[in-house]
C-alpha cells in the first residue's frame, strides 16, 4: 500500500496533483489544514493537506524482509494478551475458551477497557499513516512467530463482530474479511490491517454523487421513496441551499395528491424561501410546466410514497419520471430512512430499481446508533451514495455522504 500526502491551495488542487502522480484510483484518507513554512507565513492563507492511499499490484509488491522492523515505524502492535482477551462487541465481558493466554478469567473492568483498544487505533489512524509517510521504505514485517497468526485471527474476528454489531450483513461482512485475509502476508502488523480494511470499505461506497446543473436548461430533480422517511424535508434544505448559499434560480414541483399536507408543507417552505411552488396533476402539466420554467436552474419534485404492492400508484409515478424524457436533464433520488430494517429497504429498493436507476439519500441518521444499512444498501444496489440527513433543521442538518466518517464509525470509532 502507498500512503503518502500533497499539499495544495484548495483539497481540490492537492487531490489533482495526488491523482497525477499516483493515478486516479487513490483513496483520500484525511483532509487538514496546515501553516505554510518560511518568511511571512503567518500572514499567508493556510494550504489543505491530503493525505492519500493507493494499493499496489500484487505481482508489484516487494516480498517482507526477514528481519526486526524499526520500532519508530508504526504505532507498537497489540500485546497478545490484550488481544486474545478482547470479547466479542456483542458479548462484552464474556471469555471464549482460548480466547485468553491463561486461564485467569478477565475481570469485567479490564473487559471493559480492552474493547475500547479498535476504537483508539481508529482515532490514532492519522498518527500511523504519518509515521509511514516518514520512513516510507521502513519495514512493515515482524518476526514470523506462530503466537501472532492466532492474534491477527483475534484481531479480524473482532472486526468481523464489530461490523455485525453495527448490523453490516453478514454476506459483506464476510465478503470484506475475505479481501482482506486474501491479500495479507503473514504476521502484518494489527494497524496495516485495519489501514487496510478502512481503506477498502471506503472504496466500497464509492465517489458520493451530488446534484449538479445541466449543461443546457433545468435539472429536473425527482425524489422517490416511501411515506415518513423525510422527503419534502430533504427537499426543502437542498432548495434553500442551492437558493439561499448558491443564489441559483429553483421551482418546487409535488405530484404528491394524495395527501394534502404534504403539499402544504412543501408550500411553505416555497413561500419562505421565496421560490415558485406548483401542484402537477398529470404528465402533461409537468412537460408544459418544466417548460414554463425553463430559465430556471433546478426543477425540484417531491413525489407520493407508495406500498411496493400498490400497482396503480407504481405506474402513476412511473409515468411522471419518464415524461421529461427528451425535454430536460432529469436524475432520481431514492430517499431512505437509516432506521428501516435492512429486509425491508431491500423491498423499497427493489421496488423503484423496476421504474428506474437512481441515487441514495439517507435520512435519520440521528435516530440510530448504527449505520450498517447504508453500506448494504449501496453494495446491494450498486447506486451511488449522495446526503444524508441528521434531523428535521431547515436548512441545516444536511451533508454531502461522507466515506471515511462512515467507515470509522462501522468500524467502532466514535460517533463525530
């Protein structure tokens, strides 16, 4: 794996120069800001500094050397004991035979604080990847001991536990676990591997995808999803950032007729905006309204809920998204709670996938304590992952789909 930084005026420009030397499969590990060096820094804007991954080809990767690596090169591994000892996230407290080095049995307290040792190599991640970046020809192997293959099982086990307790499925549990064993050497340092794992589940969820401007005329916008999961909401902050922050010209559309507040609510948000609002009944009004509005930068249409047996409802809507076809830009977003079971959100997502492709945004996320749903819903479907949503604030409590974030906390890091 090269893990190295760049520094730039904006992310943006450190990121390019990162993608022109490494290539464009890079996977951004942290952002930060830093002073500038020399005369008259202190008066100088601060530069952004990206720290990046790329994993190297398996046929391209150097073989470990057979001898004992400095120890300022990475953070000291787990002792075998804390890590034997370490319970499973959903059986804290609990000792498995073997699980400990002898067979003293661990006391609740010291439990405790062992299942709180992944968490703390997540917050020191960023340590690691600089302490690597430092000595970046330094070895990473460690003498070859039988002792440190049962650790390292330890280690991935607690891993695997950790992404179930935060309800990851079972099959991409399983499924990352086996990427990640696959491409191990043997006795790889504890932080190699959780380096590894992180940055491979952020490649999981992939580029977030936002809504952007057409190149000619309105982006027509709609957002699907079922009854209750917030909608109109999302809606509402989108249209007053795009309005309010990027001062572009946006028109709220609702086909939703079936129930009125609904409708009002959208309305009113319309009204304290300041923006047009529109009522549309059939596929006819939306086609003469979008070209009503054709002058505007963004269309965006708030759509019914519907029961993925109700049929009528289906094709209702079916019949609103592909009447803008050949007369506008037009994307989809399916909006899903994060507190929906998972069997559930793959009946809503097979649902809509049978009308049309589209983009996730997920709501709630200040309802639950686990995060899991979204990385099974983005591999089940194979959309791409756009906001997500952390309470009812208008036009707060909003934010691009954050990776990295994700992943620590799937991981056990804490909740930022």
């Amino acid at each position: 794996m090269i893990i190295k930084k760049f520094q730039g005026k904006s992310e943006a420009e450190a990121v390019e120069s990162a993608k022109k030397e490494l290539g464009n499969n890079v996977v951004i590990m942290n952002v930060r800001n830093v002073k500038r060096k020399g005369l008259f820094s202190f008066i100088l804007p601060q530069l952004t500094e990206v720290t990046v991954a790329l994993e190297e080809e398996p046929d391209r990767m150097a073989p470990p050397k057979k001898e004992m690596p400095n120890p300022q090169a990475l953070p000291e591994p787990l002792p075998r004991r804390e890590v034997a000892a370490l319970p499973s996230p959903k059986d804290e407290g609990a000792v498995q035979a073997g699980d400990a080095v002898d067979e003293k049995p661990v006391l609740k307290e010291e439990s405790r604080k062992e299942s709180n040792v992944l968490e703390e190599k997540l917050d020191s991640l960023q340590t690691l990847l600089e302490q690597q970046l430092q000595k970046p020809d330094e070895i990473k192997s460690e003498p070859v001991l039988e002792e440190r293959e049962s650790e390292l099982e330890r280690f991935m086990k607690l891993l695997y536990n950790t992404m179930l307790d935060n309800e990851v499925s079972e099959q991409y549990a399983n499924q990352i676990i086996d990427e990640i064993e696959k491409s191990n050497k043997p006795n790889v340092p504890f932080d190699y591997v959780l380096a590894n794992i992180y940055q491979k589940m952020i490649l999981k969820f992939g580029k977030p995808v936002m809504i952007s401007p057409a190149e000619k005329g309105p982006k027509v916008v709609f957002f699907v999803g079922p009854t209750g999961v917030g909608k109109t909401t999302t809606i509402a902050k989108i249209a007053s950032k795009f309005h309010v922050e990027e001062s572009r010209k946006v028109v709220l559309f609702t086909t939703d007729t079936y129930r009125i507040a609904a409708a009002e609510q959208l309305r009113t948000y319309a009204n304290i905006m300041g923006v047009p609002f529109k009522v549309i009944y059939s596929e006819d009004e939306m086609k003469q309204s979008i070209e009503e509005f054709k002058d505007f930068d963004y269309v965006l249409v708030d759509t019914a809920g519907h029961s993925h047996k109700n049929e009528a409802q289906k094709e209702i809507l079916n019949g609103f998204l592909h009447s803008v076809e050949g007369v506008a830009c037009r994307e989809v977003f399916l909006v899903l709670s994060a507190t929906t079971k998972y069997r559930d959100l793959i009946i809503i997502a097979d649902s809509y996938s049978k009308l049309t492709q589209y983009n996730l945004i997920f709501t709630k996320l200040d309802e639950t304590m686990t995060l899991g749903n979204l990385l099974n819903i983005k591999l089940y479907t194979d959309a791409s992952m756009s906001y997500v949503t952390y309470g009812q604030n208008v036009p707060d409590d909003i934010e691009e789909f954050n990776p990295q974030k994700t992943v620590k906390q799937l991981l056990g890091g804490k909740k930022s």
